[in-house]
C-alpha cells in the first residue's frame, strides 16, 4: 500500500461542489425575484445591492435568472446520469460477468455509438424529436450509456474471476448477487469518478445544445441557454454572460476536482 | 474400506476449444476416503489446480470417472486476500456462506458465526473488520472458516500455507489437522512443499506433466521412493533445509 498523502483535490472539489450544489437548489425553490419579471426602470441595470447580478435588457434580475438556470441544468445533467448510469451498469455488469456472443455483440454496438461525439447525435435524434428538456434528457441519456456499460464491463471483466468470486459460486451463491451483492460494492469508487466525468460531460452537452438553440425551450431556460440569449449583449451587458457563465464553470470545476480526489484515493488504496 | 469421497479413474481434462484446445490431465486416478488428507505435489505447471477445479466441478471439459459422494465440497485458496470479498467485512463473509445454506434468521447466523470463531481461532472483534484489516495468518483462518461454515465434509486445499510464513505455516497445518479431528473432515492438499505435505497427509500423489506418476503412503513415499521424479522432488526440499 502506497503512503496515503493529503488530497487537496478531494477538499476543494468537495466544498466547491458542495457550495454550487446549495446555490442550486436554492434556485429550486427560491429566487430573491421572479425570473421572468421584467421591470422597466431596472433594464440593462448593473450589478447593484439590489440586483447583485444585474439586469438584462428586458430589465429581469440576473441573479434570479442564473439560479433558475443552474437548477435546470443541473436537474437535466442529473437525469441523464441516472438514465445512462443505471443502463449502463446492468449492461456492463451482464456484458463483463457473462461475457460471449451477446456481450461482443452488444460492445460493437457501443464502439459504433461512441464513434460520433454525443452532441451530434443527440442534434440529430432532437431535430427529429423537437426541442425540450425531456427530449433532451432521453437524447443524452441513451448516448451516455456506453460509456458507462464500457467502464463497467471492464471492472467486471478484472472481478469475474477473483478467488472470492469463485469461492462465492462454489458455496452455491446465485450469479445475480454474485454480480450486484459480491462484485458491484467493489467497483463503486471507480463507478463514483466515473459518474464526474460523465455529470460534467452532460452539463456540457446539455449547454452546448442549448446554446446551438436545440436544447431545452425559453419556459425553462438552462446556463446553456442564457448564454445564447446574452449573445447579443456580450460587449454592452457582459453581466448576462459573466454569471452564468461563472456559475456553469464553477459547477464543472468542483465535480472535475471531486472526482480527481476520488480517483487520487483509490489508486492509494486499491490493492 | 468404507466407500471413497472421491473417486477418480483415468480422467482426462482439457483446457480452451478448437484448435487452443491443451490436454492437461492425463489418467489420473485415485481415490480419497472420508477422514483421509490426500496430497497432491509437483511442479508448477503439473495441473494441480487443475485437478482441484475437476473435482469441485469447475472444470467441465473432461473425459473419464469422476465421483465426488459429499455435497457442495469447499476450497481454500493459496492467496487469502484473494479469496475474500474487499469490499465486505468479516461477519458477513462468514455469514453469507449461511444466508446462501437458507438460514434465513439474522440472529441465528450470527450466533453460528460466533460460534464458530475459537474453532479457526479468530475473535468477536474480528467481525467488524475488512480482510485487508487482518494479518495474513488471520485471513486464512477467515477463509478456513467460511469454507467449514456451511457444514462441508470435503475441503479442497489448494497451497493454503505457501503464502505465510514458516511460523504461521506451522500454526495453520496444526489448525487444519485439529478441524479435521473435530469436523470429521477429508482434504485434499494440494502443494509444492513435500515438507508441508509431510506434517498433515495420510498418502501423497506425486503429479508431473499432468500425470500422476507415484502414490502410496506419505512414510513409504519418503522413505522409498520409487519414481525418479520424486527423488528430485525429495532431493530439492532436503536441500532446502
Ligand atoms: N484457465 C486456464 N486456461 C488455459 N490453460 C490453463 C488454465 N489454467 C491453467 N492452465 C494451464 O494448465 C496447466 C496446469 O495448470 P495448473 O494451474 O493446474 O498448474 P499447477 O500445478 O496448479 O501449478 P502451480 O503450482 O503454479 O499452481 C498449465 O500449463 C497452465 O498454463
Ligand atoms: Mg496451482
């Protein structure tokens, strides 16, 4: 065992996260305005004591417009982990614990899918779906799961044959709870980093669908969105573009970190 | 002789398909009778472990007899922070043995699990611990103790002392040869050492190639070996000490 030596990485993601994690679901319930009220004397207004953020040009608290968003693109990202994840998981874990015909076949199939970036083909499924933040979790959730079954298929692959696991079969334990009992608990700080990168990879792409205007729809704006919407007002309001942009960057930042500490734990760990 | 607990005759075992198909087992035969310790010794690479996955039926492509008259016979392994789950805590690698047998109540597994802790000589405080908590001689016995735990009459041993050191080896075999007397236990020991071999079996089957080449009481093995690759075997473990 390599000397464990103190993870900063692991510290700071956390807290970061932690902090833009309470940011955000402060949004999901409150907002010191409402994000669609517009108030003519407060157009184009800059960050203030009264809007920290500022205001857009149709005179709406940015500050309130950025904590909606954030839940949003959170509460999508989170979905389509779950959907990804969760499929991917019982594919990988079949694929890599049975092996065989179906698990080859079912791996090319993954290897075709991850061939295109995800963005694109989840343009292509939204244009023919339409634009919402349904569709869009669908659409990226589906393209999520090779990569996850991939990652945990190969985990599975090193397990399978373990002496434990061999010793669990020879006393009659059933393969289901050899797969999900015996072997998943062993892969869950390699599941854990892996669900960063993915949950940073779906805040990204949800974004920049969004920003290509293919993503969610103006009733429940996304970061990504609001950055499209202040497009126009880059140089004049740089407020609109400024926040969100901090508050998507930052989001990214704590849950990359995060995950780099977890994956900086296990290898001191791992056997 | 009372009836034997395995019974194998010319069985034949092979590895991989078509053309990566390797024979490994050659007609091996020999018998083990309940209450016997049987060892089996030869070079790495003879197919020892192969011979204890026949008879655990794990492996299946074979040819031959092959008859193992105890139920869901148990094996312990030569690497003990293998062959116990990382991630789970003694207590429950101990009970899940008993979860799968259908004991479904909590409190009587823990119990039998209590129970049967000063058998393999571990304590109570030993449960709430991960393997990778444990010394090596007290993983082993954690893994002694879940292949007992079930009930099983014949056990498996492949190279259970090879990873420990001389001390702890000392300590396992005389644990081994009391759980035997206790249990009514048959093994079949499998290793390299003839030295371990010595101190626990009744009858010792020399393998090399796949083939068993000589077998016959430990005392007559030593004393008057026939085979001249068992005088090599017997000539390399003098050596050594
Ligand atoms: N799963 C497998 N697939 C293919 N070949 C195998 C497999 N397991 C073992 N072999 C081969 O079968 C032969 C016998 O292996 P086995 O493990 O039975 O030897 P052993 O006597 O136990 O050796 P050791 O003392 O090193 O444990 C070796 O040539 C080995 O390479
Ligand atoms: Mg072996």
């Amino acid at each position: 065992m390599k000397v464990k030596k103190k993870s900063w990485y692991l510290t700071i993601g956390g807290i970061l996260t932690a902090c833009m994690l309470a940011f955000t679901a402060t949004g999901l319930f409150w907002t010191p305005y409402s994000p669609t009220a517009m108030s003519a004397p407060d157009r184009n207004a800059p960050p203030s004591a009264a809007h920290p953020f500022g205001c857009d040009q149709l005179g709406r608290d940015v500050l309130s417009r950025t904590l909606e968003g954030a839940g949003s693109t959170l509460t999508i990202a989170l979905a389509v982990l779950v959907v990804g994840a969760v499929c991917g998981l019982v594919i990988g874990a079949l694929c890599g614990y049975y092996g065989g015909v179906a698990d080859a076949l079912i791996m090319r199939l993954c290897d075709a899918v991850a061939a295109f970036p995800s963005v694109l083909l989840a343009l292509v499924v939204l244009a023919l779906t339409g634009p919402g933040k349904y569709n869009v979790i669908g659409a990226l959730g589906v393209l999520f799961i090779p990569s996850f079954a991939r990652l945990v298929r190969g985990e599975f692959l090193k397990y399978r044959d373990r002496d434990f696991v061999q010793s669990a079969r020879l006393m009659g334990v059933s393969q289901l709870r050899i797969i999900f009992i015996h072997i998943l608990p062993n892969i869950w700080p390699v599941l854990l980093s892996g669900l960063t990168i993915g949950f940073n990879n779906a805040v990204l792409a949800e974004a920049s669908m969004s920003y290509l205007g293919i993503g969610v729809n103006a009733t429940e704006p996304s970061l990504g969105y609001m950055l499209k919407d202040a497009q126009g007002v880059l140089f004049t309001l740089p407020w609109c573009t400024i926040f969100p942009a901090l508050a998507a960057i930052l989001l990214i930042l704590g849950v990359g970190l995060l995950g780099e500490g977890i994956r900086e734990r296990m290898g001191g760990t791992a056997a | 002789m009372s009836e034997p607990i395995v019974h194998i005759a010319r069985l034949n075992s092979w590895y991989g398909r078509g053309k990566g198909r390797k024979q490994v087992l050659r007609d091996v035969s020999l018998k083990l009778a309940p209450g016997e310790v049987l060892g089996v010794v030869g070079e790495s690479g003879s197919g020892k472990s192969t011979l204890a996955k026949c008879v655990l039926g794990m492996v299946t492509d074979i040819t031959g007899t092959l008859e193992v008259n105890s139920p869901r016979p148990q094996m312990v392994f030569q690497d003990p922070y293998g062959s116990l789950n990382p991630a789970k805590t003694v207590g429950w690698i101990l009970e899940e043995p008993l979860r799968t047998a259908g004991v479904k109540d909590k409190g009587e597994r823990r119990q039998r699990v209590r129970d049967f802790l000063p058998l393999v000589g571990l304590e109570e405080e030993h449960l709430a611990r991960r393997p990778a908590q444990l010394s090596g001689g007290q993983r082993q016995r954690v893994a002694i103790a879940a292949a007992l735990i079930q009930g099983s009459r014949l056990i498996v041993l492949d190279e259970p002392v090879s990873a420990l050191d001389v001390t702890l080896q000392a300590q396992i075999l005389r644990l081994l040869a009391d759980l035997k007397e206790e249990l009514g236990l048959s093994y079949l020991f499998i290793s390299h050492d003839l030295a371990v071999v010595y101190q626990l079996c009744d009858r010792v089957a020399v393998m090399t190639g796949g083939e068993i080449v000589e077998e016959g009481d430990v005392d007559e093995i030593y004393d008057h070996p026939r085979h001249a690759y068992t005088k090599k075997l017997l000539a390399a473990s003098l050596a050594l000490d």
